[in-house]
C-alpha cells in the first residue's frame, strides 16, 4: 500500500527548516458575508490601497463594503469547486506535492494566505512552535510589485514582530525572468497548442496596478515586460503575435495600459477571430483569470465580433510549477545544511 502525500497544514514531525508557500488569498465561501470579510481585510491595506486612511477607510466601510461584496460573491459563484475556491485547492496541491518531496529531509513545506485563512501568523507560530529555526518565505508572485509581494513581507514581518527568538528569514522577492520560469510557461504554452492548435493571437494579461505606483518605484512593470520579452523569445513569436495587456483595473485613476478589455475588443475590430490568453503573473488560477478572463472576457471578445477566445489555464500543480518551485527552494536554502542545529544543542 502506498504511502498517501503528507498533508502540508499538518506536519507529522518537525523540521528544522521550513518553506513557506504564500498567496493573497481568498473568501471561505462564495457568499456576501465571507466577501465582505475577506475584501475588508484586503482593501484596509494600505499596501494595495495607498490613500490617506482618514480618507479612504469611511469610502471602503461607507460605499464599497456596501455594494461591491455581493456583485463579487456572484462573480466567485461562477468559479466555485466542490473542494473550495481554485486559489486555495491548486495553492494546497502545489504545496503537498513538494511537501512530498521534501518529507523526512529536515525541509517542511507549508501554506499561509496574505488574506483569509490559512493566515500568516498562525502558521508561522505553529511553524516555531514545531521547532523551525530557518524559514525561507516564497510569495507566489513570479513579478515582484509592492501590492503584492510587499504586502505579504510585511505581513511575514508583523508576525515575526512577536516572536522572541527569531528565525534565519530568507525572502525570494520576484523569480520573472529566471529560466525555470520562463520555461514552465513556454511549456505550458506548447502543450495547450499542440492539444487545441494555435490562435490568431497570444495575450499575455497581467494584473494591474495604478500607474503612480510605478513612477514611485514599484518594479512591476519593468518585470512583467522583462517576462514578456523573454517569453516571445522562447516562442519565436513578435510583438504583433504576442501582445502584453494590464486587467482588473479599479476607480478612477490610471493603471497601467493598455487595458485586457480594451485590447480584446480592438482584437474584434480587427477582425481577429481567434485569441488565446495566458495570464503569468498568477502562480494558480483565481478569480481574475477563471472569472474576468475565460468568462467575462470571452463574452466581451465575442460581443465584439471575434469567434473564439481560450483561455491557457495557470501553471497550478503540474510539473513544471513543482520543477519551478523546488529550484527557487534548492537555491534559496544553499547554505543551510539539512538537520543542522543552528543553537549548536
């Protein structure tokens, strides 16, 4: 009888060393209540919304709370699986797969949410607590952006901020234009290819954020364009045939462009028909991509004139994510030899 994949949330023994998957997070369940408390908790960020809070905490708890919870529980309705939402079953796969392969190495691979459960800072004082002494942070955002990644160190960092002895921390900010990367997509691309054939045009559509974030410094543009151009090269394709396009935009202010939606219905004008999307800022599939892209955004395209939109599912739990993931952990941990004792007892 096989031994069945040790469950990641319950470690059987303790490690020394452990990796912590991280990933924004999501509601318990598709309904206003679980909406509304999720979204309270991630729009009170002041990484992801910068406002002034005496200026934007009445707007959130006053108008948006009010009205945006139960229009984005039908959007999470859409996308919900008998097992939870997407975000958190391919997230806890992922997770489980190399958590087998690390298991009896003195390397415990676990899962923590920015927002929603499970949080951050219960699992890394359940981590402690089991006795890890060296903790390696991996937040599932291969471009690093200070609304994302940012928010989820410092959220590492409050944790920590409690803890009397502290581990060895290492962080892994952004993996956009390392190859293993780079070449999970590709793969990822070419399979879906050689199954459903190719498309008139690839989008590669990234989140986006507003455009002032990156003239502050944020990284993120510069990254997703790096991602871009290094993808095209591996696909021998140009900037006609693979085109690079920002989604999820909100408010009033600029994001970054050009606009998912934009772009799809310009594609229809142009008369082309066929138009495939791959979305590579996001490590599993979520709401942004099962919902604003293969739902919202085909029905858009369609609208428009054009005949058929696919959407290229994320990298979730197949190989080329584990293969990716583990070479960031093997890099990152080079240096802390398996089972030694940093206290020397």
């Amino acid at each position: 009888m096989q031994n069945p994949i040790r469950d990641p949330l319950r470690p059987s023994a303790p490690a020394n060393t452990a990796v912590l998957l991280l990933n924004l997070g999501t509601p318990a369940a598709p309904t206003t209540a679980a909406v509304r408390s999720y979204l309270a908790q991630f729009l009170s960020d002041p990484r992801v919304i910068d406002y002034p809070r005496w200026l934007w905490l009445p707007l959130l708890h006053g108008v948006i709370l009010r009205l945006r919870p139960r229009r984005s529980a039908r959007a999470y309705a859409k996308i919900w699986t008998k097992r939870g939402s997407p975000l958190l079953v391919y997230s806890q796969a992922v997770t489980a797969k190399l958590a087998s392969i690390y298991a009896g190495g003195g390397v415990h691979v676990d899962l923590a949410m920015s927002y929603g459960q499970p949080a951050i800072a219960t699992t890394i004082e359940r981590l402690l607590a089991d006795g890890v002494r060296r903790l390696l942070v991996l937040p599932l955002y291969p471009q690093y952006s200070a609304t994302s990644t940012g928010a989820t160190l410092d959220a590492v960092h409050a944790a920590l901020r409690r803890v009397r002895w502290l581990p060895e921390l290492r962080c892994v900010g952004d993996y956009h234009a390392t190859p293993e990367y780079i070449s999970a997509l590709c793969e990822n691309v070419e399979k879906y290819w050689k199954v459903h054939g190719r498309g008139d045009r690839l989008l590669l559509s990234f989140h986006g954020i507003p455009e002032r974030y990156v003239r502050a410094g944020d990284p993120y543009l510069d990254q997703c364009q790096t991602t871009t151009r290094l993808l095209r090269e591996r696909l021998n394709l140009d900037e006609h045939g693979l085109t690079i396009a920002f989604q999820s935009r909100v408010g009033r202010e600029r994001w970054l462009a050009p606009y998912t939606d934009q772009v799809l219905t310009q594609f229809a004008v142009d008369g082309i028909r066929h138009v495939q999307v791959l979305c590579p800022g996001f490590a599993v599939d979520c709401l942004e991509t099962l919902e604003e892209i293969a739902i919202r955004g085909r029905d858009q395209f369609l609208a428009a004139g054009g005949e058929r939109l696919d959407y290229i599912p994320a990298l979730n739990d197949n190989e080329s994510q584990v293969r990716l993931l583990r070479g960031l952990i093997e890099r990152h941990t080079q240096g802390w030899p398996d089972g030694e004792d940093p206290a020397g007892t």
